[in-house]
C-alpha cells in the first residue's frame, strides 16, 4: 500500500467513525482535517466533496462485510446455515445504521441505486456458489439460480433489517425460502431461533 493510499484509507477510517459517533451531517471536512492533522487541499485531492467520501465509506463498509461474507462462505457449516449467514453478514450493525438511513433520503436515492447494485454484485456470487454446492449435495433442487438469490435477497433484506417480525411472517419467510430453493420442509427451520428472540423467563 503506497503512502497515498494509506492517507486515504486514514481519512476514510476517521469518516466512518465521525459519521457514526457525531452524525454525517454534523461532521464538518473540517471535523476530519483536525483529527488527520492534514491541509485541506491534501484532503480534496482525494475527495471532491464529502458526499464523495460518503460514498467511499460505504464502498469500505460493504467490503468489510463482503469479506465476512466469504469467510462464513468457506466456514464447515451446513450449507442452509451459510447462506443465511452469508445474507446476515451484509446486515448494518447498529452504529453503522444512521448511514444507512442517509440513502433513504429523497436527494440520495441514486446513491441508493448504486449501493444497492455493489452489494448485490458482491453477495450474488457467494450465494449462486452455495446453491449449487447445495444441489450437488441434494440439498436443494433448483434452477434459475441468479433469479432466485435475487428473490430471496428482497425477501430477506425486509425481514432481516425489522426487529418486528410475528411468528406468522417467519414461518412464511422459512415456507417460502424452503420452495424457492427446492429444500425439503424444514431444511431452513433455524431461521427462526436467528430472528425471533427467545422468550423471556
């Protein structure tokens, strides 16, 4: 990594935590230059505006999140319980969802678009892989592979991201999911003790 680079990923590094902590319209340029300890022209060599840097931070959160992804891809579990990982894995945390919210705003939809389209090229292949691997074990009996990853990212990217699911949507989520794959009733049961919290005593 040259030195520019470096300098970069320092700026995006302090970007990320200021928009998280402070808020992204509450963090000035300025807010950034005092921590990086950099001139302002140095920081407008990389970043035209800092909308521009907003977009490189998430650019650098989808890639942490992409390689999670791969690692739970490559990790010896059953192949139902990588998928389901591998879709969690593009999950905002907590911190990082006021970002998130910040392309729900009118003036950001085409950055929106764009997010979408980056982490949809990341997490299709993955999951295309699973599926077929889940095939050749006889897991799943399927065609139209992208097709049906495409579906069960709308499905799950709704159910995933609210807190406020009834039994009666996950049990349908699970029924749904089993058919789109092909998967025997029951395969992707496990889903449920992952979204709904266990009772309280």
């Amino acid at each position: 990594m040259t030195k520019g680079e470096r300098t970069k990923k320092k700026l995006l590094e302090i970007a990320y935590e200021l928009f998280i902590t402070k808020g992204y319209d509450e963090t000035s340029v300025d807010d950034i230059l005092s921590i990086a300890q950099i001139a302002k022209g140095t920081y407008y060599y990389y970043f035209k505006s800092k909308e521009q840097m907003l977009e490189e931070v998430i650019d650098m959160m989808i890639e942490h999140q992409a390689k999670a992804a791969a690692q739970i891809a490559s990790a010896p579990l059953p192949i139902p319980q990588k998928i389901i990982g591998v879709i969690s894995s593009f999950r905002l945390t907590q911190g990082e969802e006021q970002i998130g919210e910040l392309l729900e705003r009118p003036e950001d939809l085409l950055m929106h678009k764009k997010m979408m389209e980056k982490l949809i090229n990341k997490v299709t292949p993955l999951l295309c892989g699973l599926i077929e691997e889940g095939i050749t074990s006889g897991i799943f009996n399927c065609n139209n592979i992208p097709v049906r990853v495409k579906i069960l990212l709308m499905l799950s990217s709704t159910l995933f991201d609210d807190a406020g699911q009834t039994e009666e949507e996950v049990t349908v989520f699970i029924d749904i999911a089993e058919k789109i794959l092909g998967a025997e009733k029951g395969t992707m049961g496990f889903i449920k003790a992952l979204i709904q919290p266990p009772p309280s005593n």
